[in-house]
C-alpha cells in the first residue's frame, strides 16, 4: 500500500522506496524507521495518510 503525505502529497511507494535517504525497495511504510521523513518537506511519519 502506498502511503501520502498529507502535507505536500509525496507518495511513498515500498516498491520504490526511498533509497535517496537510505530506503531500500520492498521496505513497507511500517517498517520506516521512526525518524524518517519526508524527503519533500520534512514532516514526519505521522503526517501520511494510506492512499485511497
């Protein structure tokens, strides 16, 4: 499942993730570590919402 950021819109895709900062693909949005962020605006995991 893909997961949006409720303030710029950056999707996190785990087939892609995000391995600019680390991310490997496969890594499930559960399984983010807890600092992660958002690589657009900074926000943190609390600020995504499962995309509909």
């Amino acid at each position: 499942m893909k997961y949006v950021c409720d303030v710029c819109g950056y999707v996190y895709d785990p087939a892609v993730g995000d391995p600019d900062n680390g991310v490997a693909p496969g890594t499930a949005f559960e399984d983010l570590p807890e600092d992660w962020v958002c690589p657009l605006c900074s926000v943190g995991k609390d600020s995504f919402s499962p995309e509909e």
